[in-house]
C-alpha cells in the first residue's frame, strides 16, 4: 500500500492510466540490477531511483576519477576517490528514501554473474568493455533474464532489448567479440557528454516499461543513435538460427570468459 | 545498378562480380574486419561475404560494435 506521502511523490505516475496507483506498486516491487555505475548506469541509475523502482542493484569495482564527472552525472567533484556504487547509492538513496540500493564493487565475471543476476527480474548493461557485454548477454539468455543492452562511441550509440529466447539476443547480431583493441572501448576514443545519458535513459524506459508490463519493448530491432546526424534509426533484427547461444545448436552453454576480448584498460583494476 | 545502404539508396556502377566482400572495401565500410552484415533481413555469417553476390535492390546494414559505455 502506497502512503500519503507516496501518492503524492508519484503523482505524475499515477495520473498516468498505464500506470496508476497499481503500476507504482508493480515498480515498487520491481527489482532492477544495473551493471556499471559510469556513463550509461548514472541517468539509468538516477531515474529508476525517482521512479521508485524498489529495489536497485548496481555493480562496479571502480573508484571516481576526475576524468568521469565528464559524463558520469551521478557522480560530484567530492566523489573523486569514492567507489562509484557509493557514490551511487548516496545520490539514489538521496533522491528518493523508499528505494533499497545494493551495491556490488566488484567487477562482474563468469564467477560471480549467475549469482548476481539471480535475485532481479531485470537487468541493465551500463558496461564500458565487449568481455562483459558479451558476459551478460550470455548469462541472462541461459538464465532466461529479460536485459538491456547499451553502448556507445564517440558520437554514437546503440541499444536493444533481450527476452532470451524470445526475441534476438546481443550473439545473434554480433556471434563474437572482436579480437581484443580492435575497437576502441575506452578512454582514447573520446565519447561525447550527453551520449551516455541519451543510451541510458532509454535503457531506463525499457526496464520501467517491462515492470509495469506496458508498450512494446525494444525487441527484434536495434536502435542507433548519431548525436552529430541527431538521427535514431532502427534496424530490424530476427533471431538467428546460428547464434552461439540462443540458436538451434548452441555452442555456449554456460557462461564464461571472454578473455580474449579483455583489453588492459578493462584490466586496469582487479 | 540501386541498393539500400543502411537506410540509404546508394547507386553503384553496374558490376556482375561485386561481392559484400567487395563492397565493404568499395564503400570503406568503418571495422571491416568485424562489422556485422545483415543482407536483405538476415545476419549473414562472415564466411559467405565472399560468395554472396550483390544484386539490384539488396538492402544491406552495417552493424558495428560499440563497446562503451562508462
Ligand atoms: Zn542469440
């Protein structure tokens, strides 16, 4: 049951008729994990905290660096130093009181992910490197966990929902990752402030609508965004029949690492 | 000869033995060596860019790997 105080807090959800007072309850009860307290995981963060999405999981082994507060609109001049899920949940915890933050300063991997994922209903790839995109995508399609996937480049970004076995799957557009430093992941390609927040926020949407089981989801389609063009186009994806993980003959069968596709820079820190 | 490009229609000089292997160099398509192509709706496995003709009103997309996110 919603209190006064509440009603009032979500005021502008529950005029909503796809929401109303039942829709905030579905997110109050909704259990979301973000993966990545940097770039896409801030506004991500941010908004699921207002919402009121009532339980919050976010995971990151990084502390803040002067060179974050770029993008990284969770985290304030004070934080340089702090683990990012601290200064996470400060802010989260901050914005809205009603919302349980579980913090995980670890980087994700074949070890620990079936673990984490295991308690949320929705997960959120914030990640900034192909080993754990890969990663996640692999552990939520076995594990049957609806996610979203997000990344970006410079002025560009691209983002598509998962409903493993469902609808086409992060493996079934790219089969593997490309050989590690083939493609710049981290801080020498540059990325532009407002990119991650763009990504990010539609990620948001994505795992609000799923918890109030409204709209029609990101599936089967990958949507791209070009700052600099201030153009989104979607490419229609079907699942493929030879996709290592979600295919017809299934190559992949529980999650491992992609060591291959870890670069120094996502090696930086243990 | 007219074929869509990532949303585009792009015409090319008429060619019998291009290939998508060939126009990935022809139009210098960015992470060639990775670029993901989806050919008239379907992902297409990468050993078949040789083989895989391109005709008249193909639509083709390049999908790139984008791996930030911090
Ligand atoms: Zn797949």
């Amino acid at each position: 049951m919603l209190t006064d105080e509440q009603i009032e807090r979500y005021s502008r959800h529950i005029i909503l008729k796809e929401v109303g007072g039942k829709g905030q309850q579905k997110l109050f009860d909704g259990r979301v994990l973000i993966i990545g307290a940097g770039g896409l995981g801030a506004p991500i963060a941010l908004y699921l905290a207002a919402a009121g999405v009532g339980t919050i999981g976010i995971a990151d082994a990084d502390d803040v660096d002067l060179s974050n507060l770029q993008r990284q609109v969770i985290h304030f001049t004070p934080d340089v130093g702090k683990p990012k899920v601290e200064s996470a949940r400060q802010k989260m915890e901050a914005i809205n009181p009603d919302v349980k933050v579980h913090t995980y300063k670890e980087w994700i991997s074949a070890a620990n992910i079936n673990r984490i994922i295991a308690d949320y209903d929705f997960i959120i790839d914030g990640t900034d490197n192909f080993a754990a995109k890969f990663l996640i995508n692999d552990a939520c399609v076995l594990a049957g966990k609806p996610y979203s996937h997000g990344g970006i480049l410079q002025f560009d970004g691209q983002t598509i929902t998962v409903k493993p076995k469902e609808s086409a799957c992060y493996r079934c557009i790219f089969p593997e990752p490309p050989p590690k430093d083939a493609i710049p992941t981290c801080s020498q390609a540059g990325v532009i402030g407002v990119l991650p927040g763009i990504i990010g926020t539609l990620q948001a949407t994505e795992a609000i609508k799923y918890l109030l089981g409204i709209g029609d989801p990101l599936t089967n389609r990958l949507l791209t965004y070009s700052a600099l063009r201030m153009k989104f186009r979607e490419i229609p994806i079907k699942r493929n029949a030879s996709c290592p993980v979600c295919g017809d003959n299934p190559t992949i069968t529980e999650a491992v690492d992609e060591l291959d596709a870890m670069t120094v820079c996502d090696l930086k820190e243990p | 000869m007219i074929i869509t490009v990532n949303g585009k229609e792009t015409t090319l000089p008429e060619n019998p033995a291009r290939t998508i292997d060939s126009l990935l160099e022809e139009l210098n398509v960015s992470q060639r060596l990775y670029v993901t192509v989806e050919f008239n709706g379907d992902v297409l496995d990468r050993d078949a860019f040789t083989g895989t003709p391109v005709k008249e009103g193909d639509v083709i997309e390049f999908l790139y790997f984008m791996g930030g996110g911090h």
